[in-house]
C-alpha cells in the first residue's frame, strides 16, 4: 500500500488552489513549478506546489510581510489578490 501525501498548486494569475496526491516517494520540494492548465483563468502557467496551503499561510502571516522571502512574497500576493 503506497502512502499518498496532499499537496497544493497554486495558480500565479489567478490564485486558484488545485490540491493533487502524490506519493510520498515522489515528493517534490517546496515551490516546485509545474506547467498546468488553469480551469479557472484559461491559460497554461506554472502553478506552484506548496505542501500544505494553510499552514503555509499560517506562517507567513505570523512572519510579517516585511520578512519573507522571494517565493513566500509571490505566494502571499496571490492569496491577497485572491481574496479581493
């Protein structure tokens, strides 16, 4: 039996998140690119994989903004201009 692990994709147009099952052998690294097709904005971008979305976001609010890195910063502006 082949333990699965959720992971998320996050759209970088849009901000949708698209949660897969990988297994745990396959496991990629924290932001990970892969090139999909959005259904919600209508175009292929490289969405970027997070492992586990709210704590993700958990963290990065508890850090402050002024204090995150490259990656984190681009994450933290597709959840903002998702939830506007």
């Amino acid at each position: 039996m082949s333990k699965t692990i959720k992971t998320d994709l996050v759209c970088p147009e849009c901000g949708n998140v698209f949660p897969i099952m990988r297994k745990a052998s396959r496991q990629r690294g924290l932001f990970h690119r892969k090139r999909l097709y959005c259904i919600v904005c209508k175009k292929e971008t490289n969405h970027i994989e997070t492992k586990d979305f709210d704590m993700l976001l958990a963290a990065i609010s508890f850090k402050g903004e002024d204090r995150l890195n490259e990656n984190e910063k681009e994450v933290y502006q597709l959840v903002k201009k998702r939830s506007e």
